[in-house]
C-alpha cells in the first residue's frame, strides 16, 4: 500500500502526520512530499521512509498511490500562499486514491460545518480514518 503525505509551508501538520502513522501502521512505507524543501525535511526527521520535494514528486506519486493525506489545500490550487500549483492540485483531485483531507480553514479556504480543532485534534481524526482504510 502506497501512502503519501503532502504538506507545504513549516511541514508541522505532515509531521505530526508522519509521526503518528509510523506509530500505529509502521509495516507501511510512508512517502513525504513537501511543497518546499523545509516541508519535506520535517516529515523526513518524523520518520517517513522517502521523500521528495515540489511538483513532478506530487504529481508522479499520486499517480498510483492508494491513500494520499494532505492539508485541504492540496486539492485547491495556489493554495498554502501559492505553494500549491494547478498541477497539484489537479494530480491529487485525479487520483483514484483515498484522499484523507485535514480541513484548515485558512487562506479563503473555508469548509462549512466543521469545528475549529487544534492540528492535533485534526491529525488524529485523519490518522483514525487512514486506520479504517487500510483494515478494510
């Protein structure tokens, strides 16, 4: 099973991502996309097994990953302060895997209904439903 992480700015919310995975599935290898280079690092430090940085990595990994876990911006693009591309964005909307989508409501991005949560609070819903993907 391919599982990619994509997060952009700090990388703090892919982190945390990475971190908690590795925890409760680490028999799967966890591929980190950073939007920029700082981003990928972070995960990469968390543990995530591979990694790599900017627009050909998203777009090749999501070809034929089968759970792909980001921020809700990597589906918008020129999101995350323009880090984002349309390509990315559009590579992730494409792809046939389980999208697990961490609503920020942040950047004119907003998604109506959900409670404001902390980043962890946040990460451990999307890690609980990465956890309910791979038992199925």
């Amino acid at each position: 099973m391919k599982i990619v992480v994509i997060d952009g700015q700090g990388g703090r919310m892919g982190k945390m991502v990475v971190e908690q995975l590795k925890g409760v599935l680490p028999n799967y290898e966890l591929i980190a996309i950073g939007t920029n280079s700082i981003a990928t690092a972070a995960m990469l430090k968390a543990g995530a097994d591979f990694g790599a940085t900017g627009e050909n990595p998203v777009v090749f990994n999501c070809a034929d990953a089968d759970i792909i876990i980001g921020p809700l911006g990597i589906v918008i693009a020129n999101a995350l302060l323009g880090e984002v591309t349309p390509s990315m964005a559009l590579a992730v909307g494409q792809s046939s895997a389980h999208k697990v989508l961490i609503p920020i409501n942040k950047c004119n991005n907003v998604v109506v209904g959900v409670q404001e949560l902390s980043y962890k609070e946040y990460v451990d819903l999307a890690i609980e439903q990465v956890k309910r993907i791979v038992d199925k």
